[in-house]
C-alpha cells in the first residue's frame, strides 16, 4: 500500500509564491486562484490525489508555511 501524505497551508504566512507547486514531484499542488489569504495571496493547496508526504513542498517554501503529515497504513491483524 502506498503511503500517502496530506498538507496544511498556513493562510497567515503564505505568499502564493508557488515554489512548493514546483518543487511537488506528483504534481499534486496549485494555487487556489478563488481565495485569497489575509494578506491577499492566492495560497497554495493539495488539488489532487498522491501526495506522499515527501516533504519537499514544506523544505522548499521560503515562509515555513507548509505541514506534511503522513499516514502509515493500518496494519492489519491476523485473526486465527
Ligand atoms: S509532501 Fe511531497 S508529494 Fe505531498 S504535496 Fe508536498 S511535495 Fe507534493
Ligand atoms: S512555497 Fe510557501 S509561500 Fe510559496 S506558495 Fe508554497 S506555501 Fe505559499
């Protein structure tokens, strides 16, 4: 089973710079060119399925703004 990622976007510190988009190897990210932040940036976002939670994104983004978070599947417990 493939592991598999997910991102949180601070809002506060993102400058819609699109680095992490970039640097995303599943292309899995975009700007969200229907919201703006608070500072009034289009702030990036997860659009697709596939994230692996490399990490990539969080290391590149100049503001720290990106959280990884990985899921590790569940195993599952053999039953007699
Ligand atoms: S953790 Fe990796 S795969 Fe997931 S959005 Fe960031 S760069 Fe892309
Ligand atoms: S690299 Fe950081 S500041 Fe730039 S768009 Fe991505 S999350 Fe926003």
């Amino acid at each position: 089973m493939p592991i598999r990622g997910r991102i949180e976007v601070n809002q506060l510190h993102c400058k819609g710079c699109e680095l992490c988009v970039m640097a995303c190897p599943q292309d899995v990210m975009a700007l969200d060119m229907e919201h703006l932040t608070p500072k009034g940036y289009h702030p990036a976002q997860l659009v697709a399925e596939g994230c692996t939670g490399c990490a990539i994104c969080a290391i590149v983004c100049p503001d720290a703004a990106i959280t990884v978070y990985r899921e590790t599947p569940q195993k599952t417990r053999a039953t007699a």
